[in-house]
C-alpha cells in the first residue's frame, strides 16, 4: 500500500470508499449540530476504524485539516462530497416496476445525495403503460434506444433473480456502466462494469446461519 | 482451505455462507418451476462461481447429488433451509420505530424466512405508547428486562448513526448477540456477537464515486 498514491483512482479500494461514506455522514451531522472542527480521532472512533487510517485514508485525494486543530466539518464535508462525486446529478433507470424500485425512490436521502430516477421498465404488458410514482412505466425492449439519448448514468436491476442476468445484459448493451442489482444473485459484467449489490436476505441469512450453528 | 472441514461451524467464511443463499434462493426458483434436479454447473453459473466451488461449499456440510446425475433440488433445498437455520422462528427486536423498521416488518420474505418481529422501541416520548404495525411501542430502557424473558435473538438498530452504538451496547448488555444495523456506521462489539451491516446510501455513494472519478 502506498500512501503517495495519487494515480488512477481505480486503484482506491472498495473499503475506502466505504469509509469515506461513512465520515461524511458524520461530518454532515456534526454540520446539523453546527460543530466547526472535527479530529482524526474522533472520525476513526465513529468509523469503527482508527485515526492512522482516517489520515491515510484522506491522503489519497490531498492535504486536509492541520495538526492539532483537526479538520474544518465544513471544508471536509465540501471535498468529501466532491470526492464520492456527489455534488454531481446522476440520471437513474430502473428496471422493474416492483416494490423495490418504489421503495428506492421514497428512499430518504436519495435525491438528496444526487440520484435521480429519470425512467422505468418492466416487460410486464399490464404495468407497460401504467404510472409508477411520476413516471410511466415503458417496455424493457425501449431501453436500448432510450439510454444514450436520455443519458442514463446507472441502471437498477429490480427484477427477480432469473431475470438478472438478461438484464445486466441489456443494461450493458445499452452503454451503462454502473449498475446497481438488487436481485439475489450474483450478475456478471465486462470488466469497465461497476456492480453494487444490496440484498437485505442474504444479510439476515448470514445471522441466522450463525446463530443456528452457534446453537448447536 | 481444507474442504474435510467437519470443526466448529464458525470456521466457515461468510463469503461461503452467502453463496449457499444465492444457491438457495435458485433451488427455490426451480423448486417453483418444478425442476427435479440441478446440476453443480448451473448453479454455479446462477451464483457467478464455478462448478468446483459450488461442490466444495456443500461438502462442509455432507454428501449431497449423485455424480453425473446431479442434485435433487427438493432435497438441496431442505438441506440448505436447514444449514441456514431457516426451518426456525427467530425472534427480531427493532431499536427505532421509523422508516426502516416499517419496511422492514413489510420486506416480503422477512416472515416467510423465520423472522418475526416481537418488539419495538423507541427513545421518542411521542412514539412511545403508539401503534407500530401491529406492535406498540414501548421505551428503550425496558429492553435489558425484556430481552431475556421474551427470548429475542436478533437485534436491528434502526436509529440515526449517532445514537447507534449506543443500541448496539444496550442490546449486548441485554445478552442479545446477533445484530442486524441499518445506521450508517460501523459498530463496536465483543468477539462473540455477531453484526452485519446493511446500508443502500453507502453503496449508491460507491457508484457515484467510480462514476465520478471515471469521468474525470
């Protein structure tokens, strides 16, 4: 690991990002309380990390905050933003007009943070048509020749698990390159394809695998 | 890696206990379709792996498929419920009667999986006393006394980062030890509890991060 890094930000992992995340949900909370400063120490604790890789982990983009009087909530909150690229609007499409999609949109904190669900699709014949929150829902099949015209930054999958797959697919022919799946399975994608997947079952599976073996 | 592994279940990786999810939520899908059996390779191509893990994350747990014939999806299906402790009622306690906990007692599956919410606190003097699904709510400091007469297993934090940690060791004082947190924060435990950590924000930040700095 090298500190200096300041090449490709490719080369950032996945669990900085995630701290990154979470440092500035607190910072935007210490913002709320009206807190002007803010310590190393005091971000490693609510980060569940340590303040060595707070440091580390904000050296990658540049130099902030000074010795000993800690970082400005404001300026750290600014570059934070800047950094996970959420001072951006980023157009979302989401196929399948279900319970999830209608859930991420009433998600509090979504349009907040820059997401915008500008278009959604199902193959469904009686949901083609219909109105889903402000938005009419299209056939999947006018994806391809909506994507690049309407600008589509990242494509939700909201389809059930054998249906995943197709759509990943289609999502990708159509020039996305940042998708979200909230189907239960694991999708496969080109290399230039970033995937996030969230799936609340998997998680609680993961309790109960455990508490049942502990119980044994 | 020692595929004999027959030791204290601990030892699995959660990576393998994720897979055997995915593999059992296909198994469910053919089960409804009505296939009679499933090869190591198509459930290997569902979850994104190989037909060589797929065989080696079954064999902690026995024998299971003939070869050439592959695996009854009935009996895989019973099998991995079983493994995952999904044949039993895990009772949840929700900490913050909001949003999420809403959802959450709605997400469609949470039942039908085992998973029953009995309890609901809060900390808000106005929520106390009111109706929460079918739950009333009641004031977080009787949780100590109530987790062990009504024999709660999970734990969900549901509250805003800040107040997070906080649950989490109330709800390990209360020999709770099995955690499921929704705020967007890492929390402290001891070595024998158990938390996973669902967070959407952290994962659409993910996205807009690489997207950002992809297009810089």
């Amino acid at each position: 690991m090298n500190s200096q890094a300041r090449g490709p930000v490719k080369r950032i992992a996945d669990s900085t990002v995630r701290r990154l995340s979470l440092y500035l949900s607190f910072l935007e909370e210490l913002n709320g309380s009206g807190t002007a400063t803010v310590s190393s120490d005091v971000l490693a604790r609510l980060g569940g990390t340590t303040s060595a890789q707070v440091r580390k982990d904000l050296s990658f983009f540049g130099s902030f905050g000074k010795r000993g009087l800690g970082y400005s909530v404001l300026e750290l909150t600014a570059s934070l933003r800047d950094i996970l690229g959420l001072g951006r609007q980023w157009k979302v499409c989401v196929v399948g007009a279900g319970k999830i999609g209608v859930a991420l949109a009433r998600y509090p904190g979504f349009t907040y943070k820059g997401f915008n669900i500008v278009a959604v699709y199902d193959t469904d014949i009686q949901k083609i048509g219909s109105q889903w929150d402000a938005l009419t829902v299209r056939d999947v099949a006018r994806l391809p020749e909506d994507a690049i015209p309407e600008g589509f930054d990242i494509g939700v999958i909201a389809v059930p698990a054998e249906a995943a797959q197709g759509v990943a697919d289609l999502l990708v022919a159509s020039g996305i390159t940042a998708i979200m799946n909230f189907a239960p399975v694991q999708i496969a994608v080109p290399a230039d394809v970033i995937v996030r997947t969230v799936n609340m079952a998997l998680e609680f599976e993961g309790l109960s695998f455990a508490l049942a073996n502990r119980a044994k």
